[in-house]
C-alpha cells in the first residue's frame, strides 16, 4: 500500500497565512504600542482622526518628541506676539520659530493636529516666554485673554471715578471694595505718620496707565499706586513744598485744586501763585472745584463734577467748600499729576488774587489784582 504525500500548495498556502496573521499581530501590536506610547506622551488624539493619520502624527510626535517636550531656552524675557484673524498654523508656527519660542515649526504643527489645536488657535495679543515648551505654548494660544491689563487714572480724578472704571478694567475688584479700601488706608502710614486722622487715600493715588496681573488683588493694586506716587517725591518737589509753608498733605491737597481748576497745564504754575496769595492773607480760596467734591455726584450730569454751579450749591455746608470756610480743605478734591504738584512746589510770583475763564472757551484764565478789576473781566 503506497502513502500520500500532502500537496506543496497546501502547506505553503498554510505557511503564508500562518506568516500573515504574525505579521498582522506585529502590525497591530506595533500600531497599538504607537499609538499608546504618543497618547502617554502628548495626550489623546483628535478625534476627526483616520487610523492611518494617527499613526502617521504619532510617529512623528514621538521621533520630534526632544523639539516638542522641552523649551527653546532655559531662560528669557517675556515677548509680545500678536495673531491676526485668519493666520494658518504654519505660519503662526513659522514666526514662533523665527522669535525664537519654538525650535521647530513642523514638530509644532504636527502637535497641533495630532491634538486638533489647530483649528482653534485664537487670534489676539499673547505674552510668550522661551521658557515654555511648544506644548506648553499650544494651548497658551488657545485662550487671547491676557495674562495682563492696563488701568488707567486720569489726572484730576477722584476715587469714585477711579472706581467706575474697575468693572471694565478686567481686574476682579469691585468697585465697593476699592472705596471701602481706599477709605481706610493703611498703606499711607509709612509715606507720612502725621497725615490727619481718617482721612483716605484721595490725593495719593498716582496717575497714569499702570500694566498689572489679572490676578492684581486690592491691596496689591493700592500699594502699585501710592509706591508711584512715592516714587515722584523728589528732594527738590519736597523742598519746594516747604518753601510754601506746606507739608505733604497740605501741598497734595493745593495740587488736587489746582489740577481741577486748570484747563491750560501752562496755567498751573500761577494758578498756584492765585491760591498761595489767598492763604498768605487768610482769605478764601473761593475754588469751584471744592464745592463740586462736596456736592458730590450729580444724576442729571451724569458727573461728579457739577457745572455749572448754582447759588444753592455755593451755599452747601462742607467743610471742603472753600467759598464758605477760608484755608485749605480737610483733604485732597482729586488725585492730582505732576504737573500740578510742581506747580504748586514751583509756583509763578504774582500779585493775583482772582482769575477766571476767558471768554473764547479756549480753557484758558484772566488773572486780576483786584476785585474791581475780575469783575470787569466778566464776559458780556
């Protein structure tokens, strides 16, 4: 009886499928190992993802992993970096590279789309850092908020005004919180021990546009203020002070009228000279300004700066009314700028004790020795 050898074909269509399904193991169990070693790494993938796409983005995330994991420098300066509307991730990443933040665009772009970054960078002003790693930077740019804002302060402003703007100014203090703080100001202890009992930080908060953190709380943010104002206290603005027989509160206080009663900065110097004059004799400064701050806040203005004046409001008893009570009021009307305080420190020599508004509107002054003389200045 003769034996039967089974067919070549069949033993090698058996080998074939037997390498297939190992090679097939391989693939996938290599796909699979890609795959996770990526998601691990950089997170999980987008989901608009096709498997091939996946494998190929994780690959190379995993081959660029050095340029996307570590920074382009150990330190370094913030720097600004704008986006316009529209601009591709190319070459958001191509000007990311050529600033120095990234070291390489591609690795970076890749990331973007392993992750799906890239179809929601958006657009504004960012405070970037080569300290940051381009994973780090990705999602930085996914939010334009910034990590900063401005506040401004108006020279002449009083802390009710300065209030008004904090619910826009993208700081997370209210305006009820500023006043309460404001009014009971600790912070102003060290810059003059002997100031007058209770009074607040009128005066005191230094103008300009100040760059803080969003996170700048209450305190932080007065003490940002009074150090300015501090730091424009001169040996000779001080000096100048007390050649007008002012101390500092007294000086801040004259500077804060005179700010309000000017129009024309030029006319700050003999405004001051106007003031100065009156105290020398004792007579009453008999400043509009004064009377505005007493009145206070005027609804059908809309301002806290009444204008103009009427016979009642001359008459409202305050003690910071100047026409009703001679010498300086309890504090300073508004927070006044430099200008103003050097006017008061430097001020014009004159013999003018009245002055008042052209008749041009240009903002300008006529200034009298007399009264005899103002009154014939009046406008027709």
């Amino acid at each position: 009886m003769s034996s039967r050898k089974p067919p070549s074909f069949a033993i090698l269509f058996l080998a074939f499928v037997t390498v297939f399904c190992i090679g097939a193991c391989i693939l996938l169990a290599g796909y699979l190992e890609i795959n996770r070693r990526a998601e691990v790494a950089f997170g999980p993938p987008a989901a608009n993802l096709d498997p091939l796409q996946r494998l190929r983005l994780s690959a190379l995330l995993l081959y660029q992993a050095d340029h996307l994991q570590n920074p382009a420098a150990i330190s370094g300066d913030s720097i600004r970096f704008d986006i316009p509307l529209g601009e591709s991730p190319l070459l958001i990443a191509s000007r990311l590279e050529t600033a120095g933040l990234i070291l390489d665009a591609q690795a970076f772009v890749n990331y973007l789309k392993y992750t799906g970054l890239d179809t929601t960078l958006q657009a504004g002003e960012y405070s970037l850092n080569s300290t940051a790693n381009p994973v780090e930077l990705a999602h930085i740019l996914q939010d334009a908020t910034p990590s900063e804002v401005t506040i401004s302060i108006l020279s002449g402003w009083r802390l009710e005004e300065i209030a008004a703007t904090l619910p826009t100014s993208g700081l997370e203090i209210t305006p009820d919180e500023f006043m309460l703080a404001a009014s009971t100001p600790e912070l102003l202890t060290p810059l003059a021990p002997d100031f007058p009992e209770n009074r607040s930080m009128e005066g005191f908060l230094y103008p300009g546009s100040y760059r803080v953190p969003r996170q700048t709380n209450i305190e932080q943010l007065l003490g940002i203020l009074i150090s300015e104002f501090e730091s424009q206290l001169s040996l000779d603005l001080l000096d100048g002070f007390q050649r007008q027989g002012l101390n500092l509160h007294q000086a801040v206080t004259l500077a804060s009228i005179v700010e309000r009663e000017a129009i024309v900065a030029e006319e700050m110097p003999i405004i001051a000279s106007v003031f100065l004059n009156r105290l020398a004799i004792g007579m009453p400064l008999e400043a509009d300004s004064t009377v505005q701050y007493a009145v206070g806040f005027n609804p059908d203005q809309n301002t806290w700066w009444t204008n103009p004046l009427s016979m009642n409001d001359l008459q409202f008893d305050s003690p910071y009314n100047s026409y009703i009570y001679a010498g300086l009021p309890p504090g300073p009307i508004a927070n006044p700028g430099s200008r103003a305080m050097r006017a008061v420190a430097f001020p014009a020599q004159s013999p003018y004790y009245y002055f008042r508004a052209t008749c041009d509107d240009s903002g300008k002054h006529t200034f009298s020795e007399t009264f005899e003389e103002h009154l014939n200045k009046a406008c027709p």
